[in-house]
C-alpha cells in the first residue's frame, strides 16, 4: 500500500521540494500551507500534489485538517513539521506577539500536528516524525531570540518523543538546515545575505532539495535504526 506524508508548509521553499521528492519516492503526499493561496493553487496545478489551509499554531484545526487528509488518501505514516516563521527583532524591542507568534507556530506547531496522530502511528506499529529545526536552534542568533527558542525547542521535543515512540516501531529526528536560498532567507537585505554566504565554509547558501533528500531518507524503512537525531546540513557553518 502507498504510505501517506504529511508535509506542513508544503507548498512553498523547503516544504515544496520535500512534498515533491517525497511524491517522486513513491508516497502520497498532501502538503499543508497557511495562507497563500495563489502559490498552493499553483504548486498543485504544477506538480498534482493536493493541498490543505491550516494553521499549525491551532490545535483543534490540525486535527480537524489531519482527519481530512486521512479521510482523502489513508493513515498519515510520515509527519513532516516544516511549517516555520520568523518574526526578528532584537530583545529589547521584541514584543509579546513576535514571541508568542513563533513559539506557536514552530513549536507548538509540532505538538499540534504530531499529537492528534501518535496513536494511529502506535497502533499501526509504524511511523515517521521528521521536523525542520534551524542552524539557529542549535547555536543561537542575535536578533531572533524567539526562534532560536523555538528551534531549540523542536530539537527536545524530537529527543524525548523519540523515546517514547521507539518500541512502537516510530522514528522521531529532526533536521537543522543552514541557510538555504528560499523566500525566508531571500527576504533579508542582500548586503546581509553576503555577509551570511561569507560564513558558510563551502561558500554558497544550501538548496531545498538538499534538505530534502535527508527527509527521503529519514522516512524510508532503510532509516528504521535511526531515531532521536539532530541531522545538520549547514555547509560546514556550525558544528555540534
Ligand atoms: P518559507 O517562508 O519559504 O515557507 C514557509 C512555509 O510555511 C509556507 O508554506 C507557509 O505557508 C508555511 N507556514 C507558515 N506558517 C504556517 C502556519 N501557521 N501553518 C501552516 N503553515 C505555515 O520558509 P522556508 O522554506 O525557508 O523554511 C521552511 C522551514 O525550514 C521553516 O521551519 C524554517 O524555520 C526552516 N529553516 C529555514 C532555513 C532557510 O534558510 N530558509 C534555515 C533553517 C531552517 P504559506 O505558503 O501559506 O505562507
């Protein structure tokens, strides 16, 4: 049978290409996205990869939306947590909404998608829970004291629910990507962006499909004895 993935923020950068090379591994794959519209319809009409508007910083509209999904194409067995914003700002001037913004959406957004669908992965003896952390998470950045917070979060959160979903045959792993060359990262200031080039040993920002092809992995069968890692991609930038 064809196993289903979820990717959340699947229709744009990262998410995109990793619906896409997860579609070309054979899985059927339902792309969730937040509120642009016009790129889900055109992602869909480009690829024919279906997708479905929901928030991941609600919890009662991800379980809304997962029961769609599993009513549509079957019982999710991938979970990819991509779903990630940034609202930067340094500490003093940040605002209670800038924190909440990103704890809710990068964190919590794990939470609420991985939750409603633990048990069905339990029951079923199988599952995949892959979600997308940062460079960020993992060493920390001025000026984004919320989502370093929340990508460090993301990384716990994979640690501890690795545990616990070990013996029900469940992998849980998390991938912290360095600067890849998306909209997020296209947003910043170029002379900013250079500056960033300049730190990344081999001397370019990464790609999306290269952050794809280790959510590839990590949900094939092949990946079955890793669980609770931290997989950085970041071009030689950082080290753990
Ligand atoms: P983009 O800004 O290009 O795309 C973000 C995607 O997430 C969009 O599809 C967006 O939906 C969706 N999204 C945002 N908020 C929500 C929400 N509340 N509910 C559901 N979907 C939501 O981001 P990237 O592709 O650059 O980043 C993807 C992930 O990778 C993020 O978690 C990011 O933090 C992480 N990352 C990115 C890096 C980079 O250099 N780009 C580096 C390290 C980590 P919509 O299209 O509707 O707006």
């Amino acid at each position: 049978m064809t196993k289903v993935a979820l990717v959340t923020g699947g229709s744009r950068g990262i998410g995109a290409a990793i619906s896409i090379a997860l579609k070309n591994a054979g899985y059927s794959v339902a792309a969730n996205y937040a509120g642009n519209d016009e790129a889900a319809q055109k992602f869909t009409a480009e690829t024919g990869i279906k997708t479905y508007k929901w928030s991941v910083a609600d919890y009662d509209a991800c379980a809304a939306g997962i029961a769609q999904v599993e009513s549509d194409l079957g019982p999710v067995s991938v979970l990819v947590n991509n779903a990630g914003i940034t609202r930067d700002s340094m500490f003093h001037k940040m605002t209670r909404e800038q924190w909440k913004e990103v704890i809710d959406t990068n964190l919590s957004g794990a939470f609420n998608m991985t939750h409603p669908l633990w048990s069905g992965m339990r029951d079923r003896k199988f599952g995949r829970i892959i979600t997308i952390s940062s460079i960020n998470g993992q060493k920390g950045q001025m000026g984004q004291v919320n989502y370093s917070a929340s990508k460090a979060g993301d990384i716990g959160f994979t640690k501890a629910l690795a545990q616990e979903g070990a013996r029900a045959g469940i992998t849980v792993n998390v991938i912290c990507p360095g600067y890849i060359g998306t909209d997020m990262v296209m947003a910043v200031p170029e002379k900013v962006r250079e500056s960033i080039i300049a730190q990344i040993p081999v001397g370019r920002l990464g790609e999306p499909e290269e952050i794809a092809r280790c959510v590839v992995f990590l949900a094939s069968d092949d990946a079955g004895f890793i669980t609770g890692s931290t997989i950085t991609a970041n071009g030689g930038q950082y080290f753990t």
